[in-house]
C-alpha cells in the first residue's frame, strides 16, 4: 500500500481500496485511525478493529449501505463509501472517514469573528450597563448643583459625562442591539443604499460616488434598520477614509442565491496586519474612533445571514463585500420595498373575510350549474348548509393564514373534515372537485381583490403570492386526503380481520372427516392464518381425514402450493390424512407447466362429491353424524 | 399498457386481476389465461418476496400476442442458470416460480445483475404456436 501523496493536510481519512478489501493506497489521517500496527496484511478487513465498523463495511462492500456512522473512542465518524466503475465493473473503492467534531470545529472557525464578537460584547455590554448607570446618576446631581456653583467646571463636568455616556450607549448597541427586536423583513438593498447615500450629501463635495448596481429590484431578508445601520457605518468609514477626496464606488450583483454589495474607497487602506481585528469591539486605526462601527456591522451581517470580506491595500483603498440571501420564497414577510405587498396581504385577508358570503354563493351556485352530481351529495348529507353558514373552508383558511401561515391550525381543521368525509363515505375523487373548484374560487376572489384596489403586483411579487396561497391550499389538501386515507386504511383492516376469523370454515362430516372449502386468493397473511386454524380445528375434532376443497381458488401459483404443501406436511403430523379436490382442468395444466409435483402422500379427486364417495368406502369409515347435544 | 408498482402482495393480486381482464379481452381460452395469470403472479411474488419493490408492465400487442415486464431494482438473481434450467430449492417457494413462468410463457427473456436488479420480460401469444420460441438469458456477474 502506499501513502496518498494528495492528502497530506486532509482533514478526513481518505482510504484506497481494491475490490476485494485490500488497501491500494491511504493518507496519514486514515492510517492513524485505522491504528494499525500488523504489517504484513492489508486487507481492511483486517485491520479494522471497531466491529460495528467492520459489519458496517461488509454491508458497504455487498452494497446495501453506502454510508454509516460509527463511534470510535468517544468520536463520531462518518463513512461515506464510493465505488468506481468502469465498463459497469467495480474498479476501486474509496472510503471517506470524517470525524464530526473536528468537521464542526474547522467549521466553528471560520467563524472565529462572530464568536470573538460575541463574547467581547457580551462582556462589554455588561460593563456598559453597570458604569451607564451611576454615570447617569452623577449626571443628575451635577444638574442640581449647577445652580449654586461656579458654572465652568460643571458644564466642563457635564459634556464629559455626557460623551462617557454616549460612548457607553454605542457599545451596548453593538452587542445587545435594539434591532434584536426587529422582525427580519425582505426589503430592497438598492434603495437602501440610495437612502443612506442622502445621509452623507453634506460630505460628499470632494468625492466622487460611483453606483453600479446590476439589480436594482433585487431583495434580500433581513433586518432592515440594522443592515441600514451596517450600510452607514461602511459608507461614513468610506468617505472618512478620503480626507481629500477620491472616489466611492457601490456595486450591487445578484445571482441565484445571494445579493453582493461590494463597497470601496479609494483611502488611506488599512495596514496587512490589521485587517485581521477589523470588525473586534473597540478597535479603531481612527483617532478619535471608538471601535464600535465596524463591529456593529459585522454583527449585523453576520446575524442575518449574510457574509463580509475585506481587503485592503495602504495607500490606494478598502473594499468591504458584503452578500446577503436573497429573498427565499418559503419565508417570505414582507417588508420595506415591498410595503405594499405586505399591507395588501393584512388587506387582502380582510377582503376575503368580508367577501367569504358572496364567493361561496358564487361557488355554490358554480357547482349547482356544472356539478349537479356533486351537489346532490352534498345536500344530501347536510354540508350545503354547513356550506352556506360558514362559507367555502378553504376561503377560509386562505383568508386566515394569507398574512401568517399557521401549520397547526390548518391541520386540525383538514383532519376534523377529513374524518368527517371518510365517516360519512363522502367519495374522495367529489373532495377534490370541491378543493379544486374552492381553489379557482379563491383566485378568483384574490384576482377582484387586486383589479379593485390600486396595488399593483410585479410578477416576483405575483408569484410570491400565488406559492403562500398554493402552499396553505396544498398543506390542507394533504392533510385531508391524509387522514381520509388513514381512516379507510383502519376501517380495511378492521374488515379484513373479520373475514379472516369467517375465512377458515372446517366442516366436520362425520366423526372424524372434515371439509375445508378455500374460497379466494390465498396471500401469505391468509396461508398463515388457514395453517393456523385448521391444525387446532382438526386437533380439536380429532379428524383422520380432511377435505380440502380449492375449487373456489381462481389462480393457483408455486406460492400458493408452497402454503398447501405446508399445511398438508402440518397434518400429517397430527395423523390426519388430506385429500385435495377442486383442482380445475386450467389450474392443473398451469400446474403442470410450473413444474409442481403432487406429493405421493396427498391424495387428489376431481371434486367434492368423489371425495365423499370416496371416504365412505373405506374400511374405517363411520357412518354416524356429529352428535348435536 | 397497464403498468402497476409492486410493493406487497395486494399488489400482486391487482396485477394478477388486471392480467385476466387483458388475456379475456384478447380472446386467450381460459387455460391460456390461467396460465398467463399464474406467471404475473409468480413474478410479481418474487418482487415483493426478493426485490421489495418493482413494477410490473401489462402491454398487450395487437394480433401477437400480451406482454409482461417485471422490473426492480432488487439484489439481482445470483446462478441463474440453476434456477432456469432445473428446480432449485428456494427459502420462500418451491424455487420452481422462474423456470415455470419460462415454461408457462411462449417467450420468455431475462436480465439480472447482482445489486443491479432483474428485468424479466415474458409474452403469451394469442395464437398458439404462432412463432418460434425465443429465450434469452442475460447474465452479468
């Protein structure tokens, strides 16, 4: 075997392997953690010493698994196992071991920034809250006494305490921020920006502002006021890096996943090795800076989701890149840039509450029109009338989830009226007329709603729309048909449990000769149960023959003799002789073909009528009947 | 074409019922049916017995004859031949599904890699005699 050259600095074991377990070639990492000491042998199996590795392994080679975890001391490792093929043949094996913790680790740091962030803040936040505290206290006083003292040194007194404490409420707002409390909400990065830029126009003579922005309409989810925050900071930090002018140049990308906004100045630029403690609570190359803008920007970014990159270079400028998520469908809330959006929904709910009567008029009388079938159901068991009292459900729901989707709700509400339709045998495929008709219903209503009113959708917003009123509808639907389904499942097997209680019918002829009629197909649940049964039954009658008649079988197949062969050799056991009848002329060319042997011990007739023919001319047997007492 | 998943043995029965629906609309005699129904039946037991799950095609081909396609993704049919050619005991049958289906069937093909899955491929013709026999047998190990 020989030492991955490529692996070196690998965090994971990464091993080589032939086919037939033998090692071609593994990185430093594996062999550590193979631990092994036996040279000589390189098969895997070998040198595995973890059992529940190697069963693991094994299944990994007979390729059930392709994956699995296993503990080895006190560590979690993942498996993961690869097969090259060439020409459809497995060529080489590859095995990955990655150890979880030191995965989460590496992971952990990269974010060594938001931890150091967090834990300087957190502390400094606390600090601040205690010295604020007294601070404002002596303020206090100060103010009380300013009436009878020399007036200098207090106010001296007092703008010193008043920077103290401003210094103070800017540290606890990086750590502890008011914007905890804001609600993240999507919002359009580019009109930000523009709002922030306003800020500085008083600044902004000397330098000249450059904006490149590829997506003006590109949103991004977040906390509004304190990426807007970030934005200032960056953007004051920028201009007061030009003392002399320069220029400011705003580039805002998109792509699939994420919004870029990349922000340069072309400044004084910040040493190499200071760039490392950017964003660290109190540090600051300014000379009356207080190290708090920067944190509270990475804080910010790095809260909601986002990432931030610096590079430098002294002398010619700083860019800091930021990127954001966009806007993902499944949580969308509204927000800023899309104020509208989010009022029409609170109003797009009230109109579907105050139009519910009319819709589900319209609905109703829709379905008297074209679904008379439908409708005659539903007046029969009651529901018009349900219907006509408390609207269209599915209105309902849409109308109460529209502005905040509530999973829970919607559930209880599809599984009351799914059992209820599964009770009452409402038919499934008359549900979902119901459900597709309320759903044109609703957008017919959300489509007047939007015509009426003056806001206008853009076909992003239009689409966002169309999935948060498609999944309330969706999740309703599946929740019913769940449950629907779930209901006619037990009701099947409850059945099913009743007929195999009636399915093994022994009739005792004589005293000691008893019939079993087979009446259809014969599944391996119902072979168990018939062997079941008809051994206690003839044990208990004390039978020495029993008739088993499969006329009323349809199809007979190795499976199916299989079981009869079984419950025969079972018999036979107990000292009773079979005899089989029913066999029809299809089934026993069938037979024949599928190469069944009737076993010399199982005696066959044509039919019923030959058996008992049959039976009553041999020497033991006995005429009388089952007594009946 | 009727093509039904084969996950349990309810499954079969609903082939098997499909199957006999199909052979009766194409005028087979009530032994060719039976036989016809019997090798649906064989097939789509090994799915649910060795593979778990698979499918199988119901195709009927005007004036030929009534094709049947199992198809899974099972661990395939180690020595093959055994089981083709001569009975081989089985842990859950006779071990005589295949080999009867084969001489149930007027064509008969089958393809199997192990962990690949099997694909057998099975036709009762209309006509009686009506073409030469056709088998195939695919093996890869």
């Amino acid at each position: 075997m020989t030492t991955l050259p490529i692996a070196h600095d690998y965090p994971y074991g990464l091993i080589e392997l032939n086919p037939d377990g033998t090692i071609q070639k593994i990185n430093p990492e594996g062999k550590r953690l193979l631990d092994f000491e036996v040279e000589g042998t390189n098969n895997i199996f070998n040198l595995i010493k973890n059992n529940d590795a190697k069963t693991n392994l094994h299944e990994c080679f007979m390729g059930k698994k392709r994956d699995f975890f296993v503990t080895i001391d006190s560590h979690p490792y993942f498996f993961l196992f690869h097969e090259n093929k060439e020409n459809g043949k497995t060529e080489k094996f590859y095995l990955y071991i990655f150890n979880i913790n030191s995965l989460q680790s590496s992971h952990d740091h990269t974010n060594w920034n938001n931890h150091l962030l967090s834990s300087v803040g957190e502390m400094a936040a606390g600090i601040a809250h205690e010295v604020r505290n007294p601070l404002t206290a002596v303020r206090g006083f100060l103010q009380l006494m300013e009436e009878t003292a020399s007036q200098e040194y207090y106010q001296i007194a007092q703008t010193e305490l008043e920077r103290a404490i401003n210094i103070l409420n800017d540290l606890m707002s990086v750590s502890k921020p008011e914007f905890a409390q804001e609600k993240r909400t999507t919002f359009n990065i580019c009109r930000k920006i523009d709002s922030v830029l306003l800020l500085f126009q008083n600044q902004l003579y000397n330098i000249q502002v450059v904006k490149k922005f590829e997506n003006e309409d590109a949103l991004v989810v977040g906390r509004k006021d304190q990426i807007k925050k970030a934005l200032f900071n960056l953007i004051k930090n920028a201009i007061e890096a030009m003392p002399d002018g320069g220029t400011l140049t705003i580039e805002q990308t998109d792509n699939y996943s994420e919004v870029q906004v990349n922000i340069s100045d072309a400044g004084v630029g910040i040493p190499k090795d200071k760039v490392r403690l950017l964003g660290t609570p109190f540090f600051t190359l300014k000379q009356d800076g207080k190290g708090m803008g920067l944190a509270q920007v990475f804080n910010a970014i790095q809260s909601n989701n986002g990432n931030i990159r610096v590079t430098s270079e002294e002398g010619k400028g700083t860019t800091f890149f930021l990127s954001f998520k966009k806007m993902h469908t499944h949580s969308f809330l509204g927000g800023q840039a899309m104020i509208e959006t989010v009022d029409s929904k609170v109003e797009l709910s009230q109109f579907l509450f105050k139009n519910l009567d009319f819709y589900t008029q319209e609905w109703l009388q829709y379905l008297s029109r074209n679904k008379s079938y439908l409708n005659s159901v539903l007046k029969e068991n009651g529901q018009l009338d349900d219907y006509h009292k408390n609207g269209n459900p599915i209105m309902r729901i849409v109308a109460e989830n529209i502005s905040e989707i509530k999973t829970e709700e919607i559930m209880d509400i599809a599984k009351e009226r799914g059992l209820n339709s599964a009770k009452t045998d409402f038919p499934v495929h008359l549900a979902w007329e119901l459900f597709l008709s309320s759903r044109g219903i609703i957008w017919n209503a959300i489509k007047s709603f939007y015509s009426e009113s003056d806001t206008n959708l853009n076909m992003d917003e239009f689409f966002i729309l169309e999935r948060n009123v498609n999944d309330i509808i969706d999740l309703y639907l599946d929740a019913y048909t769940a449950y629907y389904i779930n209901y006619k499942d037990e009701l099947i097997k409850t059945h099913r449990e009743t007929v195999d209680e009636l399915s093994v019918p022994i009739i005792p002829l004589t005293d000691n000769v008893c019939i079993l009629p087979i009446v259809g197909n014969v599944d391996t649940y119902r072979a168990k149960k018939i062997r079941e049964k008809t051994l206690f039954r003839v044990k208990e009658l004390k039978a020495r023959r029993l008739i088993i008649d499969i006329s009323g079988v349809p199809f007979v197949d190795t499976a199916v003799v299989n079981h009869l062969f079984k419950i025969v050799k079972g018999l036979k056991l107990l000292g009773c002789s079979t005899i089989l009848t029913g066999i029809g002329p299809e089934i026993a060319d069938t037979m024949i073909e599928l190469g069944v042997e009737i076993d010399s011990e199982l005696q066959t007739l044509s039919d019923l009528q030959q058996a008992i023919v049959y039976i009553q001319r041999q020497p033991d047997y006995k005429p009388n009947l089952v007594r009946r007492n | 074409m009727f093509r039904i998943v084969i996950e349990n043995e309810d499954d079969v029965y609903m082939a098997c019922s499909i199957g006999k629906k199909v052979a009766a609309e194409h005028g087979l005699n009530k032994t060719q049916q039976t036989k016809l129904v019997v090798s649906i039946m064989e097939l789509a037991r090994n799915i649910v017995f060795y593979a778990k799950r698979g499918e199988i095609i119901i195709n009927d081909i005007p004036s030929y004859g009534i094709e049947i396609i199992a198809k899974d993704q099972g661990p395939g049919i180690p020595n093959l031949d055994q089981y083709i050619d001569h009975a081989f005991p089985s842990k859950k049958g006779l071990g005589l599904g295949l080999s009867g289906v084969k001489r149930l069937m007027d064509e008969f093909e089958i393809t199997t890699a192990i962990n690949m899955g099997t694909r057998v491929r099975a036709v009762k013709w209309i006509k009686e005699g009506q073409g030469k026999h056709n088998d195939n047998i695919t093996y890869r190990p």
